[in-house]
C-alpha cells in the first residue's frame, strides 16, 4: 500500500514558476513509475509527466520543455518543476503510481 500527498501548488501570474511536490509513504520500494496528471475545469483528466526508475521521463507536448519530473530518493518524493506557467496550465495537479495509487491533488491556478 502506498499512499500519495502532493503539495506546492498556488497563484501566479503567467510566467512564472511552481515547484509541485508528491511525498509518498508506506511501500515506497516498490514504487518503480510515477506520473503527473493534471485535470482543467470542466475537463477530462491528462497524463503530462512521468519517471521510470531507470530514469527514463516522457511528458506531454503542452508541457514538453517547461516542466520536469524528477525524484529525490532520500525524501522519498517526486517532483514536476513548473516553468513558464500559462493560464491554461490552471488545473488541479495529481500523482499517481503503476499501482494506481492517486493523491487528493494539489490546485495551480496561473492568471494573465
């Protein structure tokens, strides 16, 4: 059993950067994918990031080039660094694991 928390999200003016985190306890070892949603209002829910533990990401072409995905091991969390933010990056943001673990989510909302 893992369980999920994601954090970091906010207001901001486009342009500008969030760093959006997802801390992950219980059976983190067997943790080997996690990816980053994020659902818009009104809107279906997206995959946009992921990591494998090998290292291998892949991220969607509406994010590609401004965000990234990455893992600190020791603090057993994952991370999706935001830049550029758009408002048409307003979404709330969600981890997820193979095991189909989800967090509550985290809310970004990015004004003009």
């Amino acid at each position: 059993q893992v369980q999920l928390v994601e954090s970091g999200g906010g207001s901001v003016q486009a342009g500008e950067s969030l760093t959006l985190s997802c801390a992950a306890s219980g059976m983190v070892d067997l943790i080997q994918t996690m990816h980053w949603h994020r659902q818009a209002p009104g809107m279906g829910r997206k995959l946009i990031a992921g990591l494998i533990n090998d290292g291998s990401t892949m991220y969607s072409d509406a994010v590609k080039g401004r965000f990234t995905i990455f893992r600190d091991s020791a603090k057993n969390t994952w991370y999706l660094q935001t830049n550029n933010l758009q408002p048409n990056d307003t979404a709330i943001y969600y981890c997820n694991d193979q095991y189909d673990s989800w967090g509550r989510g985290t809310q970004v909302t990015v004004s003009s």
